[in-house]
C-alpha cells in the first residue's frame, strides 16, 4: 500500500498570495469599476537588459544549427557562467571561490526548497521571524519542522525582528542547527551590517550551525558598508551556504536562474562525529535530481556581467530604488512608520494605532485601492506590517502614495 | 550542530558516467590519434525543430517590451502549453485530462527525482531491472532503498528483465508499494504491449500499488499497436504517475522541459488508511519548492505541437530511428544478438560469449574506437549487455557498425 508523506497534511491549507487573491477578487465583484494597484507579489515589470536578450537570441540560434547545437550541459552549470560570477560577484569583493564550489540553478526559490534534502530530518531550525514562506515550508514536508502550535512550529526557533530591536536578530542563549538567514531581508527590507553578520558567524563557529544565507537582493544594496555576500566575513565559508537569484538583479523571475555557493571547507556531521563536505553532498544531489539550467537562460545570465548588461541591470536597479524612496517618501509624510526601501526593493509598513495587518490590508484596499501583503503572512512577529514592493510602474507607485495619502490624511 | 543526511553516504563513490569517462581518456591518452565515436550517453545530437527556434525569439523579444513581458509564470505551468498538451498528447489518444492534472517543470529528471518528497520514508520500492539509475538513487537519499547488499538495496524488489524472459518483467508474487515502470524503456530500448501493461496496472488495483511511469522515450514508437500513455489501460487514472520530457522528442535535452500527470483520481492512504489525493501534494510540493518553467523554454515546447512543429520533431525521430535500423542491422549481422532500437533510440546489445559488460565495453573502445555504456551500470540484470544510442550524427552510426564489424568478423 503505497503511503503519502504525512508531513505535507501538517501544512495549513491556506495560503498567504490565495488569501489576497479572493480578497482582491471579492473587491473587484463589488466595484467592477475601480482601478487597483498591485503593490504586493515581488514580481519585477521592467524587462531585461538589452545585453540579455541579445546573448538569449544568439544562443536560440546556436540550437539552431548541428555545428553549435548544445544538448545537456553540466548539472552545475557552464563554465562560462560560473566564471562571471566568481569574477564579478566574489572576488571583486575580496572573496575567493572555486569553480566547483559554484551551482547554477533554475532558482533561488528551488535551492532554498532543496537544500534540506542533504541534510538530517532532526536537525533544529532557525529563522527570522517575519520570513520568506519557503524556508519553513520546506522544512515542514519533510517533518523537520515539527508540528504547528499556536502559529508556530515546534521544532523552529523564531528570532522576532521587529522596529522595537531595530529589526537585528538577537543571538539565542540556544544551539541552532541550522539557520536561516536573509538580507537584504524579505520581507522587511532592512539590512545587516558586517559587525552584526561578524556575530552570526561566530555563533555559528562556536555552535556548529550551519547557515543557509539568502543574499537574493544583494544587488539593491546602495550602502557601500553592508555586505553583499556572507563570504566578506572571515570564517563564514566554514559555516554557510550562500543562496543568491538573477530574478530581482535582472528581471528573471520567468527566465529562471540562480546559484548557490557551497564552500569545500563547509562540512556538517554524522552522529558520529565524522564530517562530511556538503559540497560533495550538494553536488550528488544535484547530479541526480536536477539536469542543469536552460543553456538559454545561462548566456543571458552571463550577459548581465558584461560592461552593457552592468550599466542595464544597474538602470533597472535604479528605477525600482527611485520607486522606493518615491513610495517611503510619500507613506512617511502620512505619517506612517516606514522601515526598509533603502538597500532592499521592499517598504514595510507599521500599521497605525496597533491595526491588524489583514485590517489595514482590506482598508488599503477598499479606500485606496490598492494591494500589499499582510506583515502576519510572513510569521508572527510580522502582524501589525504591510509590506509595499516597489517593483511596480512609476506611475503606479505615484498613483497608490496619492491615494494612500488621500485616505490617511 | 547541523547533522548530514546519512543516507547520503550510502550511496556508491563511483558513477557509471565517469567511469566510463575516466576509461575513454586513459584510451585517448595512450592513443592519442585515433577518432573515437561515442555512442553511450543519451544526448540528442540535431538542432531543435526550427518551430521552437522562432517560438523562442519571439518569446525572448517579448521580455524585452515592457508591455509584453513576463515576470513569475504559474509553478505548475502556462495554460497555453498545458492545453497543447492534452490536447496533442492525451485527447487525441482518448485520454481526458483536466489543466491541473498537469504539471510543466524543468525536465523528467527532476520530478522523477522529487516525486518521492510526497511518499512516506518506508514504502517499499519496486524496480525492473536493469533501470535509470536516478530511479534507486533518489530513493537511497531519503533512505527508502534501504543498504546496499551484494549490489542490490535492501528495500527493492528488482524485476529482472532479460532475454531470457522477452525482457517482460513478471508480475511478483508480493506486494510492493510503488513501482517504476519505463516504456519504452531506457537502457533497454524494449516496450511494453496493452495486455501486459494491464496487468500491470491490475496489479497496483489490487495491491495498492502506485506506479510511475516513465514515458520519455514514446515519441519513439512506431508500432501502432503499443500504447504511448499509461492510461490508455482503464483504471491506470487511479494507480499511476506519468512522466513526460520534451528532452528526446524534441531535441531539449539542454533547454529543459517535460511534464508530469498527477490524476485527480489518485491517491494514496495515510498510516490511519485516510486516502489523500496526491494531486494536491505534488501542487503543494512544486508551489513550495519551485518556481515554474522558463517562458521562453514553454513558448518553444508549445510550437513543437504546431503543424510544422509535429512535422520536424517527426523528422528528427525518424533521423535517430533510420540510425537504430542501420545500428541494429550492422550489429546483427556480425551475429551479436540485438534488443530495442524498434520503437525507441536505444539497442540493447548481448555480448557474445558471456563476456562482461565492461570488458566488452573496454574491448570495443579498444579495437573499434566506438564507446557504449556497460549493461551492468544500469543494474545487476545489465550484466552481459551494452548500450548503444541512436542520438548520434549518421555517419557516425554508420562508421561505427564498419568499425564494429571489422573488429568482431
């Protein structure tokens, strides 16, 4: 008799973006007429770069043609690929990495889903509270999780990030076995400083944790202070995994690529006490389930590092920035409490007088007409919060502050 | 302290592709003028149907307009291709499928890889042998396979397929509780008739059975009389999983697409005999763990069911058919007995004389310069066989059979 995976029936059945979905379906039943202005799902708009589309059409045309067709290409992906980032991403910062320490992927998101499958079901988990969905989720399927108690999993240690602790994790007085990490966070929008990653990594040194470190929007940070990778910290190859994404750097949420970085000096344990290289591990798992990125996809990555596609992206980057500090500017003269939107694409929102995040959501939405995403959404520590993206229309972003403003004010 | 998945390390430190490698480069270093043919790994060799080349610079154009561009697409796939293909590949075979019964990803490797995230730890697995490795491996990794025990895994049952038994696979007389089928099948080129799959699926009816079936290959078919879907057999809606690839029928092996059914039909039970509906769990699995298709990659898999597109897949799979005929000829008239390469680009190969499969495979490479994969690599009931692909360029083929018949005659 074939048996399901009872973990995944653990998983509450409803889901924050269907939620909003028929709340904002609801509202457009009963006011067919009015104009609503998407500011919650942290989809790009802006096209890509120039540089990409034309190294994506050339490489359309090798497949083509016998003599430069290209059939699977390695499950870590190309060379040519792996080498741009090394260059561009890391050792222009002063990090150092080889080549196999570098896995092209279809994501971020898959990643930091698969992740866990190297790693023990009992290991205890780590997050910042609010968080990206994914990272609990993942952990929930395959029982690591532990079971939902009062909106929190038994097995997961929350680190609430709030505007009362300026949104800085506090060091636990307990061991993690592994932790979840995010910065520029989503969704709060806030960043970490290098003496503050500086104690994350030497917690993890002490207590043998391993983080999984989501430096997804990196290439937002305005700041020439705030780190941009994990590795700009001395020891962190020993204790983390570094997940980064083309999907906010150059409009590639439906193009698809991402990669992580898995040092050779990081090893976790066995019960034993014997230590393994994940990277060994990571590469096995990926050799087996995974059969490479879109060779397509791969050379209109390796096009967002040339000196074109850098000047592209980087317009983009920009536009999404003015959008922000638009969006920050014109919710703070409401006099709202405004944190992020400074090295991050996201604003999150202090609801006023203590109002619920699914209270001031539907208000937004039924007096301004337009959609965030409930703080609570993203974990306990997240109620009380909206969160804004800026990734909209200029217009668009115009438009919601006026409306917002008209309905606050 | 973060604890590695053991089961990991339970699996094998060589793999059959890099052995192979390993041997063929100590060839070419000890004969560094000869011209070796390579016939063993399964990659396409001809460029992608010209249908998918405009469909994808369209599509690659698109995301370079603000007003046409896509961002994030739906995880489970655009309804464009989703109708594509159950009109094409279901309907017009009597198969009636719904849109969410479909599931658009990355390639039949990764969700023949991930499709044991929904399956309890502790089923018992059901093989025929020889097999796709990724099939066993995936299950060693969450621990379902159990140890390896003279070459075999403790908690699956191999059907051994061989001449001997027309390479039909028995039906055993135990249960077993999921069960990997590949029609036509991979390594072994061999298909399975109606009857016979019905039995099949009676099996898993009565048993409790779930199968996957891996349906990469059938774009190979040519006989009419042998089912291209599992569930063209009554009932199968209930019992089976149905991987698809774009890889060999369209030439995507580094452009990766295929697809997998999940019938609303289908469940399996909890420990408590509940029946959960594993539709809803593989959603719920690729919602959390994966973030769609690339676009371009979906616009280029729909233009392969346009009219012009069915017309130029169809003449590349008779390009790699028309080479498994002269393959299957030439080999068999040097007297080696030869299975497959009917309807599907893969010749099963006995060696003469009980030699081994590797020292077969090390006396071709040696003295007709022509490389295969050792039967043995794909399972303890390969041992005595060699594989040889029909994804080579013509002249290849053909200088390979001179070479082969040369060296044996």
């Amino acid at each position: 008799m074939a048996l399901v995976n009872e973990h995944f029936l653990k998983l509450p059945n409803n889901y924050l973006f269907s939620d909003i979905a028929k709340k904002v379906n609801a509202f457009r039943v009963s006011h067919p007429k009015k104009d609503i202005i998407r500011l919650g799902i942290g989809d790009v708009t802006q096209p890509l770069p120039q540089a990409s589309i034309e190294a994506m059409h050339k490489a359309v045309d090798e497949l083509a043609n016998k003599n430069t067709f290209r059939g699977y290409g390695p499950e870590q992906g190309y060379d040519f690929l792996i080498d741009a980032i090394l260059k561009n991403d890391y050792a222009s910062r002063g990090v150092h990495l080889e080549p196999s320490e570098i896995f092209v992927s279809d994501g971020a998101k898959s990643d930091t889903g698969n992740i866990g499958d190297i790693l023990r079901h009992d290991n205890s988990i780590g997050v910042t509270d609010p968080i990206y969905p994914v990272y609990i989720d993942s952990n929930v399927m395959c029982g690591r999780a532990g079971v939902l108690e009062d909106g929190k999993w038994s097995n997961v240690i929350y680190l609430p990030c709030l505007s009362e602790n300026n949104f800085i994790p506090s060091i636990p007085n307990r061991r993690i076995d592994i932790l979840y990490l995010c910065y520029p966070n989503n969704p709060t929008g806030t960043v970490i400083s290098k003496a503050e990653l500086k104690k994350w990594v030497n917690y993890a040194l002490e207590n043998d944790t391993l983080i999984l470190y989501d430096a997804a929007y990196e290439a937002y940070i305005q700041d020439p202070e705030i780190p941009h990778s994990i590795y700009e910290i001395k020891g962190a190859k020993k204790v983390a995994i570094e997940f980064r994404s083309f999907s906010k750097t150059a409009g590639f949420t439906g193009v698809r690529c991402g990669y992580t970085i898995v040092p050779k000096e990081l090893t976790a344990a066995t019960l034993t006490g014997e230590r393994i290289p994940l990277n060994r591990l990571w590469n096995r798992r990926q050799c087996t389930k995974f059969n490479g990125t879109s060779y397509i996809t791969q050379r209109g990555a390796e096009a967002i590092y040339s000196p074109e596609g850098k000047e592209q992206t980087k317009a983009t980057i920009n536009y999404y920035m003015t959008n922000a500090k638009i969006m920050k500017e014109g919710l703070e003269s409401t006099g709202l409490k405004v944190f992020g939107g400074e090295n991050a694409p996201y604003l999150w929102v202090k609801t006023p007088r203590g109002i619920s995040s699914w209270k001031f959501f539907e208000q937004m939405l039924y007096e301004a007409h337009v959609v965030g995403t409930p703080g609570v959404g993203f974990g306990p520590s997240g109620e009380g919060y909206i969160r804004l993206t800026a990734f909209g229309e200029r217009n668009d972003c115009e438009e919601a502050m006026k409306r917002i403003r008209k309905w606050i004010l």
